[in-house]
C-alpha cells in the first residue's frame, strides 16, 4: 500500500511519537509511507533520524486554507492509495478537505477527549471513511457528537516494549539530577497546562513531605504554567523537593528509574507517559479520567482516584512509598501487560487491517 501520513504538529510529544513508531513499522512491513509534516519540527527531524521520507509543508493551524492547497496538489502528484491525518491541528480539518478535493480515501486518528460542538464535528469527519480512537474514552465522545460509531475503530496507542525492557541507567540518573542515595524518586510529565493537573500533585507532595524526608519530585515538561507552578511549589516550602526538569527528549532513558509515577491529569486521550512507565515496570498513580482508566489498571498496574481530590491522590501515593512490594508486583504487571497488549507490533497490525478494509470498500 501506498500511504502518505500527515502530523503538522511542531513538537515530538506523545501523538507524533506514535507516528513514528507506526509509519517505520509500515517501511518495515513493505508498504510506501512519506510523511507530511512542518520544516524544521521535532518529528521532521526525529522522521529524518528514522529514515522516513518526509516532505515538508507548512501548515499555520486549521484556518491555513493555502496549507489544504498544497496538500491538494501534493495528493494529485503522488496518488497514495490512502491519507492517514493525525493531528488536529490542521490536518483533520484541512486534511480531510484536501481528500475530498483530490478524491483520495483517508482516515484520521483522534488522541484528545474534550468535546466540541456536533456541527464543527460533523464538519471534521464527513471527508473520513474511518476515526481512529486511541480509547474507549475518545470513542464515546464521538459518538456523543453524533459520529456514527460505525465509521469508529478502537486502536490504542503502544510502546517500544523491546526498548524499555532494558535495565535503566540509574548512576547517570542520580548524577543527571543530583539523586543522592536512598531518595524515593516521582516522576511526572506532561505539558505544564491546567488540564495535567500539576497542582494537584505539587499539593499533595507537600502534605507527606514531612514523613518522607528523603523524597524528591522530578516534573518533566514545558507549557504556559511553568512560572505558575514554580510559584506554588516555592510557596508550599517544596524548593528542595521539587525539581522542573523541562522538555527532556531523553526521557525515555530515564523511566524506570522512578520508584513511582504520577499523572494527575484531569482529561487525557489515554496517556502515553503513563504507558512508558508501566513498559518500564513503574507504577502510576492518577486520576481516574478521561482513557487513563484503559492505560492504567487500577490495583494491578497502580492507583487511580477520583479527579481533582488530593487526599486521596496523597493516600495513594503515600501506600506505594510505604510498601515496595506493592510497587513491585505493580510494575511487573504493568510491564507484562503493556507487552502483550500494547506493542508496536499490535498496534501496526491493526493499522493495516484497518487500511485494507477502508481499500476494499
């Protein structure tokens, strides 16, 4: 199959990271992929790494009506078999237009659960032949917007098992962030915006410091809140607990180095960080919400808890700091079953079933 994949995104986070992983697994596989994407961005240059065949387009978000003329040309030149759109940014809206003009099948992938209005989201999928849902979650939003659940296809997000199934660093760890010895180390990440819920957290690490002495939070992300949260964990006395790591694209490398990981975000598609630490046998604690019920198995792979409610949010971290074991036996099952259920493999294999039976009509 020929396949042209569009991520106009401008970061490498968690949903281009996907395409990555999905559109080398396809080369692998025999099939013909080039990716669109923008000059100069993290996936062009992570696609480039890869040896993916990029051509670059730049696209200013959904208003870039020229972007959606390019890509109209780019379509009638090349003539793929199919179009995967994978961002919402520009390319599920302009995306799908170019299709239609270029009559070209496609389908798009859908990482977020906010909702919008039925009329916008009619508009954004009619030009689709089949919704990509990374959850359970996503796929009742859509079908609360009125997209019929036929057109709906279920294909969760993976992680390069292989990769984190290899023991980390933790000398370079301890020395990267000065670690000393015996530190219970959390580890959260994720853009710095309200929706991640990073105040929860920073609010219930100051209630147990005082118990736990020697613990240390490691925040890994950027985003507009950063002076914000900066601001509220000096303020709770959290300047020699706290650490903001920033944008780390070396992250990977560190995950199983964390005694525990924490995602406190109030809405999320699935959470991809949060699969990365059970790859690497690490246990998460979070909120109970949006796809991370499906990421995260609650009592077996870690703790989830209502939204927003930090006592409980410090309860649960406070029983996996107390007792290893319990993080222990979370990890190894968090690490079996991001193997068995969300590899790269499973994931690709259900893309191209997916393709083949929007090509076959």
């Amino acid at each position: 199959m020929k396949i042209l994949h569009v991520e106009p995104g401008r970061h490498l986070y968690g949903g281009p990271q996907q395409v990555i992983y999905l559109v080398s697994a396809l080369l692998k596989a025999g099939h013909d992929c080039t990716l669109i994407c923008p000059p100069e961005s993290g996936i062009d240059s992570a696609a480039r790494s890869a040896a993916i065949p990029v051509r670059n387009l730049f696209c200013a978000g959904d208003l870039d009506l020229p972007f959606a003329y390019r890509l109209t040309q780019y379509l009638q030149t090349s003539k793929p078999d199919l179009l995967h759109c994978h961002s919402r940014r520009g390319a599920d809206m302009l995306g799908g237009l170019a299709a239609s003009f270029a009559d070209i099948p496609a389908v798009v992938s859908r990482r977020v659960d906010n909702t919008e209005m039925r009329l916008l989201a009619a508009l954004r999928y009619r030009p689709f032949q089949k919704i990509i849902a990374i959850s359970k979650a996503i796929a009742a939003v859509l079908e609360e917007h009125d997209v019929d659940p036929s057109r709906i296809e279920i294909i969760r997000s993976a992680v390069d098992t292989h990769r984190f199934a290899m023991p980390p660093d933790r000398a370079a760890f301890a020395a990267e962030f000065g670690i000393p010895d015996d530190t219970i180390v959390l580890g959260a990440a994720g853009q710095l915006i309200p929706r991640k819920g990073h105040r929860y957290l920073l609010e219930a690490v100051a209630e147990i410091r005082s118990a736990y002495p020697n613990l240390r939070l490691l925040i890994f992300g950027e985003g507009y809140l950063n002076n914000q949260l900066r601001s509220q964990a000096a303020a709770l006395g959290l300047g020699d607990v706290v650490q903001f790591a920033g944008f780390r694209e070396d992250l990977d490398d560190f995950m199983g180095c964390f005694d525990l990981f924490v995602h406190p975000a109030l809405a999320e598609g699935l959470g991809v960080a949060t699969l990365k630490a059970a790859a690497a046998g690490v246990p998460v604690v979070g909120f109970r919400a949006g796809g991370l019920s499906e990421a995260v198995l609650d009592g077996e792979t870690g703790i989830l808890v209502p939204a927003e409610d930090v006592d409980e949010l410090r309860k649960a971290i406070v029983t996996l700091i107390a007792h290893e074991d319990v993080r222990e036996r979370m990890g190894a099952a968090g690490r079996e079953r991001m193997q068995s259920e969300f590899s790269i493999d499973t994931m690709v294999t259900q893309h191209i079933s997916l393709y083949e039976s929007v090509l076959s009509g």
